[in-house]
C-alpha cells in the first residue's frame, strides 16, 4: 500500500460521516414535517368544531329569543283580551280564594283592589245571590249555563245572565270561572215593552165604558144646571149644589182616565227640552203659592218627542210636586234638574221637591191607575206620565236613595250629534 491509502480512508470516512449528517437532518426535517402537518390536521379540526358549535349555539339563541318574543306576545293578548272583556269574569279556585277578577268584573260588583287571595263570600257580600251561584259550582262542579240573577249594588238594580264552568286539568278539579254579562238594559226594555202591552190593554178594555160613564155623568150634570136655585127651598140648595160640585169632579177624573187609556199617536220632532221645561216653569209660577220657586239647572240634550205630551208630563210633575209640599205646610222649592250621558247616549232628568217624601212601599205603587195618597185625587197624574215617558223610549222611577221629600228620575234617548 502507497502512502495514498490512508488518506483516501479518511475522506472516505469523512463523507460517510457527511452522508450519514445529511440522511440524519433528512430525517429529522421528514419527522418535524410531519408532525407539523398532523398539528394542522388537529388545528383545522378544533377550528371547524368550534365554528360549528358557534354556529348551534347562535341558532338556539335566536330560537329563544322568537319563542320568548312570541311567549311575550301571547301573554300581551291575553292581558288585552282580558281586560278588553265587556263581560265580568273572575277566578276562583277550590278553596274559595278570588284568583282573577278583570276590570268590567271590579266595575259592575263594585270590587275594590287588590282582590286576589280574597275569599269569594267576603268581597262578593253584597251580591248574596252571585255567592250562592259560585258556592253552588264549587260543590257541584258541574256547568252552569245562562242563570239569570237580580241583585242590587249602590243602589242600584243590576240584572246579570251567569255561566260557571269548573276548572279541572282531566285529573282533578282547581276551582271554577265565573262569567258574567250585564242583562239590565235587555230586561228593563223588556219590562217597558209589557208596561206598554198592560197599559194598552188596560185602554181596549175601560176605554169604552168610560166614555158611556162620562155620558151619563153629563147628563147629571146638566139637569142639575136646569134647576132654577130660585125656585127650590133653601135647605134643597146646598143639595144641588153638592150634585154639581160631584160631577164636575166625577167628569174631569172621566177625562183624565180617557187620556190615559186612549192611544196616543205621538207626533216626534226635534224637542229643545231645557226651553221647554223652562216655559214650563214660568207659566206654572203664577199660580204657585208665595215664595215658591222652580228652579231649572244641570245640561239639557235635544231629542226627538212630543212637545204637546212632553209639556203635559212636567207640568203634571211639578204640580205634583208643589201640592204634596202644601199638604205639608211646606213652602215648595222644586228642581228639575239634567245631565247627559254621552256614552249611553241618554239624558237623565230628575224632578224633586222638598215635600214629606214618600214611603219606600209606595216607590213602585205610584205609577199604578188609580194609586192615590191624597183623599180627593184620581190616582191618574203619574200614571199619565209613566204612560208619556215610555212612548217616548224612556224609563221613569223614584230614586230610591233621597231621604228627605221625592225625587222623580227619568231617562230619554238624547239625539247627540254622530261624534258625540
């Protein structure tokens, strides 16, 4: 061997150790690719299922705020409707407690607030019959359907048609709700449609046989007229004299009660009621006893009437007025007095007078033919009037709640302009 040999045995140890430097980084730069690459792999994937968690949870989101928004909703119309209800409607449950009761409920039974928690029999006190209905449902658990009740609230007379119907999930009773209306304008026109239907009987019967009364009486009349005073001895005079005194006044009941029973053909126009009572007032003041007075005040509304009946209902009303005042040796202050209502679209007008009044027992008996408290009336003046209110679509009743002299009500369609 030259002296070249061990030279070119360390080059060529020398590039093998390059080679195996170079097939080492090879590797490791393969593995680190690797690697990298797999990290990559693993990174898009946690992106994606991020992205699409994201994705989910804003779609649930947005699902929860429509399904609030629509719960929101419905509960706004439910609120709506309920307080929109012209009907009184509550809520009791099977304890008796007052669950709901919606606004028309709190105005018609008068209810203060809050109510709920309350038991039924406790606010509902003053309508004993609405609690015998509810206490009846609650026992029975069984429909109710349509009862017609009469109670009395503030004075006043309420008519309402019921329905109760049980609260029950399939599985168990929770109480009962109470629905009810306010029939008190249906029943009133039905009361004033019999009223009318009486009255005209009342007229077909008597009409007739008193007129052949009121002939016989003229002829009474007028032989004792014949009768010369002169030639009869004195103790006969005041005899004659009684027998025209009687049926002059036999004639003019005779009269009153043929215009009370005769039909009315009602001639309507445009009536300015304030002018008219007003005229009234100052035709009867002449004739009324000193001091008396006639006051007329409150807002007066046109409607449509008989002037010629209208004016005949206040003069017999405040004659009325002004003579029980005298029978009690009271100086008579009358008022009329009106108000409008323009919702009803009526127009309320009161007589009233500071006279003895009239007991509670007669407040419906003094419209009826024939009904007098007086020793010489004809117990005709106010059922003349009743008979004029009604033709004129109106109602008439004492107002029951004045405790010193009479107070006469009565209530006419108002012709309110179309806005009004």
């Amino acid at each position: 061997m030259n002296g070249y040999g061990p030279t070119l045995i360390g080059l060529t140890a020398v590039l093998a150790a390059l080679v195996a430097v170079v097939v080492l980084a090879l590797l490791g730069f393969r593995s680190s690719a690797r690697a990298t690459r797999r990290q990559m792999r693993e990174g898009g994937d946690t992106r994606l299922l991020s992205a699409a968690l994201q994705d989910a949870l804003t779609r649930l989101a947005a699902q929860e705020r429509a399904t609030s928004a629509r719960a929101t909703a419905s509960e706004q119309l439910s609120t709506q409707v309920f307080d929109s209800l012209t009907a009184g409607l509550v809520v009791v449950d099977a304890r008796g407690g007052l669950k709901i009761a919606n606004p028309a409920a709190c105005r018609m039974l008068s209810l203060g607030s809050p109510v709920a928690g309350r038991h039924y029999s406790d606010l509902l006190a003053l309508t004993p019959p609405l609690v015998a209905l509810i206490e009846e449902g609650l026992t029975k658990q069984q429909p109710i359907i349509r009862r017609t009740l009469s109670v009395t609230i503030a004075d006043r007379a309420w008519h309402f048609g019921v329905t109760i119907s049980p609260l029950e999930d399939g599985e168990s009773h929770h109480g009962i709700i109470c629905l009810f209306s306010d029939l008190t304008p249906v029943v009133e026109l039905e009361q004033q449609l019999q009223l009318k239907e009486a009255l005209a009987r009342l007229g077909e019967l008597t009409g007739g046989i008193a007129h052949e009364f009121r002939n016989g009486l003229a002829t009474i009349h007028g032989y004792s007229r014949l009768i010369d005073m002169d030639a009869i001895p004195q103790k006969f005079r005041p005899c004659v004299e009684g027998i025209r005194q009687e049926t002059d006044t036999l004639g003019q009941v005779v009269t009153n009660f043929l215009n009370f029973a005769r039909p009315e053909q009602v001639m309507l126009a445009r009536v300015d009621l304030e002018a008219l009572v007003r005229r009234v007032a100052a035709d009867l003041q002449p004739e009324l006893p000193a001091g008396a007075t006639i006051d007329v005040k409150g807002h007066f509304a046109p409607m449509d009437g008989d002037e010629v009946m209208l004016r005949q209902t206040f003069v017999n009303l405040i004659r009325n007025a002004v003579e029980a005042c005298e029978a009690a040796s009271t100086v008579p202050a009358v008022v009329v007095e009106s108000r409008v209502d323009a919702a009803t679209r009526t127009m309320h007008v009161a007589v009233s007078d500071n006279g003895p009044g009239i007991p509670p027992a007669d407040h419906t008996r003094i419209f009826r033919p024939f009904f007098t408290t007086r020793s010489r009336g004809s117990g005709l003046g106010l059922s003349i009037v009743q008979k004029s209110v009604l033709l004129h679509n109106g109602s008439i009743a004492v107002d029951p709640s004045v405790t010193s002299g009479t107070r006469i009500e009565m209530s006419f369609p108002a012709a309110l302009p179309p806005d009004r």
